[in-house]
C-alpha cells in the first residue's frame, strides 16, 4: 500500500550515484526560467538545497543579498556548506527544515525556491502553501519538478520500459508524485496562488559523454541506492530484476545513436501584495 502522504520517503538518498547527478546541477542548468527575476540585493530560500550547487549559483547572483539552503538531511548539508565555503560565499547559510511547516516568519523571503522538490513531499499542496506563506508580498514562489512518464528515449528499450514502470511504483509507494511536472500549476492554484506562469524545459542526453554519464548514474543507482533497497524490500523488484535493468541502461549508454529527454514542469508564482 502507498504510504501516507504526510510520511511520504524520499525515494533516492544521498547514494554517491545521486550526488553524481545532484552535484551536476546548477542554476543554469536546472533553474534557468527563474534567473531573469533575480535581482541585487534578493533574500532567496533554496528548498531541499542538496548538496548546493544550485543554492551557492543563487548567491553568487545577488551578492548583496542573502541566501538560505534547506533540506530535511542534516548530513548532506555538510557538503553544502563545504560547497559555499569553497566559493567564499558569506551571505548564504543553510539549515535543516520541513517544507510541510518551514521554522520562518511569514512575508520573510524575496524568492522561495524549489528544484526537484515537490515530487517527494507528501503534501505538495500544503508545501506550496508553506512556501507561499514566506514569501514577501509581491515575492515569487519558484519550482521546477521532473516528470517521468513523460520522458522518453531513442532507441526503444525494454530494460527502460521495465525501469519507468518500477521507479513509478517505488516512488509512489514511498508516497510521492514522480509526474509532478505536470501537476506545478494545477498545486499552485490549489495553494492559493493567483498569478502563475507556467513554463517547460528539458535535460537532453546525447554526446558520448552525456550517454556515459547519465547511464552510469541510472545503472549504479538501481542496483547499489537506497532507491534499490526500497524496490526490494517493498516487493516491487527483486536483485536479478535491478541488475537486469542496470544492464539496460549501460547497453543503451552505449548505443551511438542514444538519445534521452527529460521533460520539467516550471511555476513561477507571484504572492499577492
């Protein structure tokens, strides 16, 4: 049975096959639809900041604001304070926290942002609401989320046709949305949001070294996460299905003519003055 979605578990951990791909992110790549918004001297919240290349990327574009970086894992905000340290950010600290009940003042923040977020929260709507109510008015409200069933590939796979149904199952099973692209604007409104503009965007994997890194990652990932754990002990795959499934993503890797496109849903919603 899928969990409550108030207990909603984060499908994919801090596995070094997750950092691979978390550590990738930057804001020009992963937060390119909010970067026009930024301006001097913006107080921003990163939500579910991760590792913190896409939080330390903000500050370093309003270096006479402030930014803070939360996640609900204590230990993967050492790597982000390492990652600010590294930069020489002194206007960016991070700290743990629920986007479900955020330990802020209302009206706090000029941008709240959120990239792969909502679709591991258990309330999306209530987090939306949370983000809303921290926001100053006239602030904006940021979120890009992934959407898996819309994802696709070149050339057919069934080894990937086998993975998308099982990350769908383990992922709503831990009580998460992973077609949340396509549901930003729909929780916004029912968040109380009245001003959203809703965009798209993708990842595209085709270079040699693109098709080697996205692969890699997917493959370790299925067979050696705490994604895998949770595949096996729900019931959803046993150890030979996940190896067989990390075989199909290298044998796509390695195909010259791969190709992979990864479809975001993205909301910039402006809080009412």
């Amino acid at each position: 049975m899928p969990k409550p979605r108030e207990t909603a578990v984060y499908t994919h951990g801090h596995h070094e096959s997750v950092l691979r791909s978390h550590t990738w992110r930057t804001a020009a790549n992963s937060a390119a639809y909010l970067l026009g918004s930024l301006r001097p001297g913006m107080r921003i919240l990163d939500i579910g900041c991760g590792p913190g290349t896409i939080t330390a990327d903000l500050a370093e574009r309003v270096p006479d604001g402030h930014v803070t970086g939360v996640d609900r894992a204590p230990e993967i905000l050492e790597r982000a304070r390492t990652e600010a340290a590294g930069r020489g950010l002194g206007h960016l600290d991070f700290a743990v926290a629920d986007v479900h009940a955020l330990d802020f003042p209302d009206d706090t923040f000029d941008v709240v942002h959120a990239h792969q977020v909502l679709q591991h929260v258990g309330d999306p709507v209530q987090a939306l609401r949370e983000m809303r109510r921290v926001a100053r008015p006239g602030g904006l409200v940021a979120v890009r989320d992934a959407d898996y069933a819309a994802m696709t590939w070149y050339p057919a796979s069934p080894g990937l046709d086998d993975w998308l149904d099982l990350y769908h199952r383990v992922a709503r099973a831990n009580g998460g949305e992973p077609d949340a692209g396509r549901r930003l604007k729909a929780w916004a409104l029912a968040a109380g949001f009245t001003d959203v503009t809703a965009t798209s965007s993708t990842w595209t994997f085709s270079t040699p070294d693109e098709r080697a890194w996205w692969s890699g990652l997917w493959a370790d990932r299925t067979v050696a996460s705490q994604y895998a754990r949770q595949a096996v002990e729900g019931g959803h795959a046993d150890e030979e299905r996940l190896r067989a499934v990390a075989a199909a993503w290298r044998e796509w890797g390695g195909r010259q003519d791969a190709w992979f496109g990864v479809l975001h849903g993205e909301v910039l919603c402006r809080k009412a003055a």
